[in-house]
C-alpha cells in the first residue's frame, strides 16, 4: 500500500493506494490488477477512534472531495470516527475507467469482462482488503449514500463479521423485484413527484411542454456540439428528487427563450446550463453500468438480463412514453428521472464509444447475486436506514421490506429527499448513531 500524508484544516489525511485484482475470486488474476484509492481523515486527537468506511453513491461517482471539515456529515462522523473516503473501483484515482481506459482493455467482449467487475461484490473485497491493511483485519462501521447502501448490503452478505455498525442513508435496495419490477415503480414514484412540482409551480407544465414541442420541430444544438431533443431534454427530471429540485428547475425554466431574427430560439445561456446537467462526461459508469447494478441482484433472480428495462418500461406509465404529444393537454406529459436509454449512447458525446459496451451489458446474464436475503435475515449487525418518503431512485415500500428484514432500525421521513445528506448530514447521522445505540 502506497500513502501520501498531508494536513487539512487541523485534520491529518491520509491518502491510500491499494492494488487489488481485477476479479477478487479469480486466484490466478486472469485480468491483472487496478489501483483502488481511499482517503482516511483523521479529526485533531482522533488518532485511536475506529473506523467508519464511507460508500459513495452512484454507480460510477467518486468520493467526495471535502473543502470543509467542520460542518455536515462527514464534520459529524469526525466527532467519533476516522472516515474513510472510497473511490470505488474505475472512478476518482481508482483506476478510473472511462471511454479512454475502457476501449483499451480490448473488443467489445474485453471490455464487458472489465465492466462485470464494478458491481458492489467486488467494491465490497476492496474495502475488505483496505480492512486487512488499515485496520488489522478487525471489524469496522461503514455508512452509506444511495448505492452505498447497496454495497453494504452486499457487505453484510458476504461478510457480516466484519462489520461493527451499518448506517444506511437513501440507500435500502429492493431484493424481491427485477429491473423491470422496480423501473415500474420508479416511474410511478416520478410521476407523483412531477404532480406535486406542477402544483408548486403552475407554469412548469406548459413550459415543458412548450420546449419539447419547440425541440421536436427546431434545431437546437449544446455547447458541446450535439442537437438536442426532446427526449434527452426531459432527463431532466432526475432534478424532482432533490431537496433542491423544484427550485432549481423553477428558475431553469423562467426563461428559457429568446427572439432571433424573429424566430423563436432556446437562449445559449439555457442551453449552456442544461448541457451541463445532461452530459455523462463526468462519469459515463453512471450511464453504462447503471442498469447492471439490478441484473441478478439475488441468487432469486439469476439468469436475467436487464434488456434496457428503463426504456421498456416508460410507456407503461402515462405520462412517461418517448414519443409522446406534448401538445395533447388531455394526457400527462412529464419529466425522466434516474433512468437510462439505449439512445443516450448515440445521442451523448461521452458516451458513443461506449454504446457497443453498453448493448452487450444489457444482455449479459452471467451475472454472480449481489445480496443473499438467506444471509441477510440472520445476520446480527447494529443498524439504521434513513428511508426518505417521496424518494424517485430508491423507492419507500422495497427499502421498508429490506429493513425489516435485515434487521434495520428505519427512520422513515418526508422532511428530505434522496439527497438528504447534502441538506441536514450532521442531523441525519446524529439521529442514525443515536438510534443504533438506544
């Protein structure tokens, strides 16, 4: 293990470098090695309190990168614990995989032996290996966002004795329903939020409807070169599952026209800032391998290729068809959430090198569970699950059923969205420790 130590704000960090095998249960490293990074931050006297490992949400994003110390979650943790930062393997500086790194493992079938190895079992060996190194091998607490709290739940699976304390926030994955059981309902969850946005902001419907009729007849094209349309503008949505959401999409669609020439345009400023938001530039994992954290999830449900369920899905929910008339008032017209279509990789710059990568994951099946519900009902681990009431990319009722199985102490609220953290971190976790500890 290679380690940089640096200092932040009184706080010592330590930056980790671990090299690990591409595939933790393939003894002889077929595929070689990668680097897995990981930033421990150690609170002024705090050189003896235990550890807390901290899982990113995503799939596909890397740990946070904290300008401050003292406030939020992680100022919170601080108090009591050294936090440990995972960059999950292929974001951040854990071997960062992109369409640079992925072409270069070799044809199509190269890179989906690569990708089919960034899933939580092989997030969750890194950490243990990290375990081995950091912490003698003795158990630790981890916490997680979102996908993070899909990887402990992986964690607990394989290796319960490991673990000291379990903190989930918006993050219980369903364990009882396919991709395409659960796009279903995320559909239907979107679909309730996008209601309650158009009766907080009463213009939001005609204007979105305004602008994709606009894009489906006139050329409009990003900063980044690509036309854009319709169906690519109404990503979008993934903004109504922010405690931010409504506000922000509000002031985004204040304004979005100009008169050029006497023609009705989109104004460069709109697009300039939508571009942005759009764009998998940033992290194309989260594009490509997304639908492939639901293929297989427990041994249940092997054998099943997820075949774009997010796009076969959105017509069975009204509101949400492709093609539908923007212009027809007597149906509902609404906004995507966190949902991932064929096209993006056609339509997105970052990601068309990609696209023959990503038609082959969508119909891999050889896909090894991620959860064992057998497992997951013994196990005997302190926990708490912050469940968030209204929450569009984990949905209420499946992450009820995990809890309850696991064991979970749930805190179930509508005060936040799924990105509760960013808004009252230091309260939430307080809320969750204390109630492990009661």
């Amino acid at each position: 293990m290679r380690t940089e130590t640096w200092r932040l704000q009184g706080h010592t960090v330590h930056d980790h470098t671990l090299e690990v095998p591409w595939d933790h249960h393939d003894p002889v490293k077929t595929l070689g090695t990668l680097d897995v990074f990981v930033r421990e931050i150690v609170p002024p006297g705090g050189e003896d309190y235990p550890y807390i490992m901290f899982f990113q949400g995503g799939p596909g994003g890397r740990s946070p990168r904290p300008l401050n110390l003292e406030g939020g979650w992680i100022g919170r943790l601080l108090k009591e614990y050294r936090v440990l930062l995972l960059d999950q393997r292929g974001t951040g500086r854990s071997t960062r995989q992109d369409a640079h790194t992925i072409l270069a493992h070799g044809d199509v079938e190269a890179q989906v032996q690569h990708l089919r190895l960034l899933r939580t079992d092989q997030i969750v060996e890194d950490a243990e290996a990290f375990r081995a190194e950091l912490n003698d091998g003795k158990p630790w607490a981890v916490c997680g966002q979102s996908y993070g709290g899909f990887c402990i739940t992986t964690y607990l699976s394989y290796h319960p004795d490991a673990l000291t304390s379990v903190l989930y926030t918006g993050g219980t994955p369903t364990l009882d329903q396919n991709a395409d059981e659960l796009y279903r309902l995320t559909y239907a969850k979107v679909a309730k939020r996008s209601r309650e946005f158009y009766q907080q902001v009463p213009f939001a419907d005609a204007r979105i409807r305004e602008i994709c009729h606009h894009l489906d007849n006139v050329e409009e094209f990003l900063p980044t070169g690509e036309r854009l349309t319709s169906r690519r503008f109404r990503m979008l949505g993934i903004n109504l599952g922010r405690d931010t959401g409504f506000t922000a999409l509000r002031y985004l669609l204040e304004d979005p026209f100009v008169t050029v020439g006497g023609e009705k345009r989109l104004s460069l400023g709109f697009l300039n800032e939508i571009g942005a938001d759009l764009s998998f530039a940033g992290g194309p994992l989260y594009g490509l391998i997304h639908e492939a954290i639901y293929a297989g999830a427990t041994p249940a449900l092997a054998g099943q290729a997820t075949n774009w369920a997010a796009h076969r899905m959105r017509a069975e929910v009204p509101g949400f068809a492709e093609d539908a008339d923007s212009r027809n008032l007597n149906e509902p017209f609404y906004l995507t959430g966190e949902h991932i279509y064929p096209w993006q990789f056609d339509e997105d710059p970052a990601l068309r090198a990609l696209k023959p990568a990503a038609m082959a994951l969508a119909q891999y099946t050889d896909w090894p569970p991620l959860y064992l519900p057998e497992v997951l009902a013994e196990v005997d681990v302190p926990g708490a699950a912050a469940i968030y009431y209204d929450d569009i990319f984990v949905p209420l009722e499946p992450s009820i059923r995990t809890a309850e199985l696991i064991g979970l102490k749930p805190y179930i609220t509508n005060v936040f969205q799924h990105s509760g953290i960013g808004t009252d971190g230091a309260g939430i976790y307080s809320r969750l420790l204390d109630m492990i500890r009661a």
